[in-house]
C-alpha cells in the first residue's frame, strides 16, 4: 500500500454552503460543528467538519484518551452530542429518537471492537445472523448470507461456538458481523489493538477488503502507526479536535 | 432459520442451565402444590358428599349430628351409643321389631335402614345392615351398588367385601373370615384346619396377626378393647364393585349376625354357662343399632320429618349434606392457611426467578451491550428479559402441571387407601390454565427488576476491553 502523507482532518470536500445537504446526501458520514463534552470535566470533543465519500475508508490516530472513541461513539449514537449534526448515509442522527436512533444503527452502521465483543455461546453463524435480525433483510436470507459471508472470510466450521474459533478466526467473524447487513459505513474501533503486528496486517487486510466487498466507507481510529500506510486518507484527531486538550486524570 | 428474539433467550438460558433448570424446579414444586390444593379442596367437598348418597336424614343417639355422620357413614370412630330396635318401632322407623328391614310404619318414610358398625376385620371397618342396604341405600345419589362378583348377603353368615378390602386383602367369593369386636387390626380369614367344618380356598392366606387358640383367652387383654368373634366365621358372598366412597373400606355383614355375635359375648361375661343366642331369643336389649340411614318419600316432607326427629328424646338426627357443608366450613379455614402456604411458596419460587435472572444481569451486560451497538433497542432489550422470565416460570408451569397429574393420581390413590375417601385425580383445565397464565405473569413481573437493570446498562462502559 502507498504511503500518504497525513491531512490536515479539514475535510476539503465539505461544502457549508447553501444545498450542501442534497449535495451530500449519499455521504456515509457527515459530521457539522458536533460539540460534545464529559461532565465533569473540561474535556470534549469539537469537530467543525468531517465528511466521507462512498467506500471511503478514513484512518482517524491520536494517543490514547484523546477522545478517538467519543468520536465513534458519537456517530454511532451511542452518546449524544450537545450540538452539532451527524448525518449518516444522509439521515441526521441528532435528531433520531433514541429508539429510531438504534433501529438506524442495525441497518446502516457496522462496528468492529479491539476485544471483537462477539456473543460467547452463540455460534459464529448466529453472531451474524444476530446482526441481520435488526436489519431490513428478509428473514430467509439471513442464514445463507451469513454463512456465504463466513465463508469467504475462510470460516470454515461457522457452526462452532466463537469461543472454540482462534483470535484470528473470531476477528473474522466480527468483521462478517460488521459487514453483515451491508452498511453504508462501518465503524473501527482500535481493532488491531490486541494483535501482534502480522495479525493486525492480515486483521485490516479483512476489514478493509470487507467494507470495499460491500461498499462501505470505513473510518478507523486507532494509535497504531503501522496502519497509517493502509489508508488514502488519515486524520490527526489534534488536527480535527478543535476543543481543548484533555487534562491529566479526566476521562476521555 | 433465522434468530429470532427467542432463539436469543434460548440461548441465555441454555447458557445458564443449572440455574434455569433449578429455578424452574422450584417454580414446578410451587405450582403442583398449588395446583394439587385447589383440585383436594374442589373434590374434597364431592368426595365427602359421597358416602351419605341417597339418604336425607341420619338417626342415632350419637352426641352430635356432625359425629353421627362421621361415625356412622364415615367410619370415624366406633359409636358410642346405641339405639334398640324398640326405639325405631317407637319412632315409627320399622313396623316389626322382629324383623329389621320392614317396611316403615312412619308413610313419610320411603325407607330406614338400620346400621351397627362399631365392630372391624383386620384393619377395616364392619357396617352390620340388613339387605336393604344394597337394595334401596345408594353410596352416591344415582349411583346404585354394583357387585364384581357374587351375591349380597341373603342369610345370617355371610359377608359382602368393599372393594378395596378384596383388594388389600387377595379374599375372594368362598372364604371365610372372622369379625373382631371393636376396632383393631384383628379378625383373620379362616385357614383350613384352624376351625373345623370350615373351609379355605387354596389360595395363600396370611394370618401373621392370628393366634386362633389364644384370642378367646385374652380376649380382655388385648390393649385395644378388641376380641374376635371365633366362633362364627362368616362366608364371603360377594365382593363390591368400588363406589369411591369410605364404604370401599368396609365389610358388610347382616346385622341379625352381629347382634348374635354380641350376644353370645354379653351373655358369657355374665353368666358362666350362657344360653347359645339365636335370632329367636334375642333379647329387645340385643338388638341395638347404632344409626339409621333415612329418604322420605319426598324432599318437601324432609324438613318436617327431620324437626320431628330431632325433638325426640335421646335421638340424634342429622342432615347428612348440611353436616358436610358445616364440616368443610369447619375445615375451610385450615384450607385457606393452606392455600395462603401455597401461594407464598409459589411467590418466593417467583422472588428466585428474579434473583437467578437478576444474578445473570452481571455477566451478560457486554451481550447486552453488543446487542445495542448492533440495532437493538432498549425497549427490545427489556422484552428480552422479560421474555427470558416468564420463559422460566413457563417451564416451571408446565412441569408444576405434569408433576401435580403424578401427585393428585397419589394423593386420591393414598386417600382411598387409608381413609377410603375418594379424590377423583382429576386436575380441572381452569384451574390449570388459571394458574399457568397466573404463574407465567408472576414470571413475567419477575423480570421487571432486572429489565430495568437491563435497560440501564451502558453500551460504551461495557463494551470497554477487559482488564
């Protein structure tokens, strides 16, 4: 993979003007002066602006604690901002009911953990099966898409327990989840963090083939700075953060 | 087969088999127990009206009309006081001293049968009577006695079995037994060889509790009042198709039989060469019943009869139903404590679906977690708790059900064995469906806790890698 040099995180395709909305509403991800702080704490997160392309895929560094998982979080809607918009595959979440926000996330979000937080006692086909079932797809397709996209992920007994499957084969299934429902972005959260440095190559060689497979933008955080050369695109979080830097002992 | 909601807390429960499986269990335990309680105390109340069947009024000289009707057709205890044939014939109950079982001379009476039951054979009560007792006396209104082999008894020595005697006991049409007087376990069945000039089928009769010779002589000795009558044997004419009533139990005999039998005791208490009694020369002394069982000829005239009766000096008269009504009233205070035990024990079974569903809340927040980062919503996440609740008291239902068929089909077979009441096992659907949807709720209200313990839970501090 060519090397490219690190942006600036303003995102040069961000256009505030007026029929900027229409004008990206394909966009996987949308981000517009989101302001969102701890309580408690003079820490926050403050993005004036960030965009992805369809397909895109966006490596986001910063050390830890600096706030990279607020941001996923954030676009996921786990938490809510204090202002701001975040609009995903043009649909801004900050205005979603919480209940209308998650049914949003089944469909059009996919998420990879550093731990992969698969189901224990659930098999690797039911993990993502169990993505599907807060999906649009038809109920009848969930069994053999699953299994065909466990398959070409090289799972080759999608039928066993995901705690008997080796953590190169549980990463796989937990990107197959991801990707599972084809989203229109998926969402990575430090996922070569527990891996030695060959594992992590051939982790992101899944991630990344899976989210171009189904034609998904992927944004990435991560302190690894071997991933850097993996991305067209990568954003220092200091560059995009724009709130202030966090004090010593307050939680990201 | 796609994963459904279900598939879901199938899982989580098979995850935590042992618990399920033990909390469902207590729910079980809970629900027979409750299931079992209604059903007793819905066909107790039959099983009492069985027994007094077609009779309307009871006469005896016992102390109350509740013990006469507990001692006279429930075998509770042996009567204490008699009534003499005189008195009948003065009560206008029989028309001939001579004869028991003739016609009433009261035309309000269709029929008074007189009964004497305070004597045993083995462990089982005796019902002296006359033959009216199977002609006209039906154990359940409408149910009228049924023979399963045999005859009834149409002379003095013979003897008709209850069909639980014939069961306990392996006799059979043709043998002979002894009548104890009083209530013990004496009495035997006649074995070839041990009374001359009577006779045994060859099949193996145990007499473990016989000492032939020695009876007679100890018979003031025997600790329990009671004494066997060796020198009657009585044949057995006929064995009784079972009624489930306490006269299964029992064994009737007729009544001029025992009068002889009692005779012939008093007489040689009292004098040292007695006169050998015979029907003839019975005293009006000897012929003493213990109760009369009573129908008008119609029930208007059941409420003047019985008024008439109870005003006659020394007479007792009862209303069979009305003293089982009082009687389940006496006793429906216990049942109400017993009932209240029942419903705490299936509460705290619920209280244990809460601890072991609330319990498992820890381990399956990072499971929660994932299942909100992947489209669930909190709302679902609570219906999945819930679900996974009443899933249990489910289980816990239906087992409780199946174990209650098992324990009423013992308790009615137990009850028939040792009090000769019957309990039909029969469990009533409603009470069933009632008390599966109850415990289902229950079940349901027991995941309320940790739903909402569930639906605190936060994605983002649960879903940080361990350690």
């Amino acid at each position: 993979m060519p090397a490219h040099p690190p942006q600036t995180g303003v995102d040069p395709s961000a256009n505030h003007g007026p029929g900027a909305a229409s004008a990206s509403l394909a966009a996987p991800l949308r981000i517009e002066n989101l302001v969102f702080r701890y309580s408690g704490s003079g820490f926050g997160v403050s993005v004036a602006s960030l965009q992805l392309a369809p397909a895109e895929q966006v490596l986001l560094t910063g050390g830890s604690g600096s706030g990279k998982s607020t941001i996923l979080h954030l676009v996921a809607g786990l938490i809510d901002g204090s202002g701001g918009r975040i609009l995903v595959a043009g649909t801004d979440i900050t205005r979603l009911s919480p209940g209308a926000r998650d049914h949003f996330r089944g469909r059009h979000l996919g998420m990879i953990f550093q731990t992969f937080n698969l189901l224990q006692g659930f098999s690797a086909l039911e993990n993502v099966m169990v993505a599907m079932m807060f999906s649009d797809i038809p109920p009848r397709e969930h069994r053999p898409r699953a299994a065909e996209l466990l398959s070409s992920l090289g799972i080759t007994s999608p039928a066993s327990p995901v705690e008997q499957l080796s953590v190169g084969q549980q990463q796989r299934v937990a990107v197959a989840r991801a990707v599972a429902c084809s989203p229109a972005l998926v969402l990575a959260d430090e996922p070569t963090a527990s891996l030695d440095p060959d594992n992590a190559q051939d982790a992101m060689d899944v991630i990344q083939g899976s989210c171009r497979r189904v034609g998904a933008a992927l944004l990435c955080v991560s302190h690894d700075p071997s991933l850097a050369s993996r991305f067209e695109r990568r954003i220092a979080l200091a560059d995009l953060n724009s709130a202030p830097a966090p004090q010593v002992g307050a939680a990201p | 087969m796609s994963m459904t909601d279900l598939s879901i807390v199938r899982k989580s429960l098979k995850t935590h088999a042992v618990s399920t499986i033990i909390t469902a269990l207590s729910v079980a335990i809970a629900v027979a127990l409750l299931i079992v309680l209604f059903s007793l105390r819905e066909h107790a109340g039959n099983a009492f009206r069985r027994g007094t069947g077609n009779m309307h009024v009871l006469i005896s000289a016992d102390a109350s009309p509740l013990s006469s009707v507990l001692n006279n057709v429930f075998y509770a205890n042996p009567p204490q006081r008699k009534l003499l044939m005189s008195d009948l014939e003065r009560l206008g109950l029989t028309n001939d001293t001579e004869g028991p079982g003739a016609r009433p001379r009261d035309r309000r009476v269709e029929w008074a049968i007189p009964v004497q039951s305070g004597d045993s054979f083995r462990s089982f009560k005796t019902m002296a009577t006359t033959n009216d007792f199977f002609a006209k006396f039906q154990p359940a209104d409408a149910v009228p006695w049924k023979l399963r082999e045999g005859a009834f008894f149409d002379a003095t020595w013979q003897v008709v079995l209850g069909d639980t005697v014939a069961r306990l006991t392996n006799l059979q049409v043709g043998d002979e037994i002894f009548i104890s007087h009083g209530w013990s376990n004496r009495g035997h069945a006649a074995v070839a060889g041990d009374t001359p000039g009577t006779k045994s089928d060859d099949h193996d009769h145990s007499h473990a509790d016989h000492d032939h010779s020695h009876d007679h002589e100890e018979g003031g000795a025997m600790g329990d009042g009671a004494h066997v009558h060796d020198d009657h044997p009585l044949v057995i004419v006929g064995i009784l198709e079972p009624t489930g009533s306490p006269h299964d139990r029992a064994v009737f005999f007729p009544i001029e039989a025992s009068w002889i039998l009692h005779a012939e005791e008093a007489r040689a208490a009292a004098e040292p060469t007695p006169k050998p009694a015979r029907i003839e020369n019975l005293t009006p002394e000897e012929k003493a019943v213990n109760a009369v069982y009573v129908r008008c000829r119609t029930n208007a005239i059941i409420g003047s009869f019985f008024s008439e009766m109870r005003s006659a000096p020394g007479i007792t008269a009862a209303l069979p139903n009305n003293q089982i009504v009082a009687l389940m009233q006496i006793v429906g205070s216990i049942d109400q404590i017993i009932l209240a035990i029942g419903i705490a024990v299936l509460i705290s079974s619920i209280v244990s679906v809460m601890l072991a569903v609330y319990s498992s809340m820890g381990q399956r927040r990072r499971q929660i977690a994932v299942l909100r980062v992947l489209g669930a919503t909190r709302g679902r996440i609570v219906g999945l708790v819930l679900t996974e609740s009443a899933l249990i008291a489910t289980l816990g239902a239906v087992a409780g059900a199946a174990f209650a068929v098992v324990a009423m089909r013992v308790a009615s077979s137990a009850m028939l064995q040792r009090t000769g009441l019957y309990i039909d096992p029969w469990i009533d659907p409603l009470w069933l469906l009632v008390i599966g949807v109850a415990t289902i709720l229950l079940g349901a209200l027991a995941g309320v806790l940790p739903a909402i313990s569930a639906y605190r839970v936060s994605v983002i501090r649960s879903l940080r890698p361990l350690g």
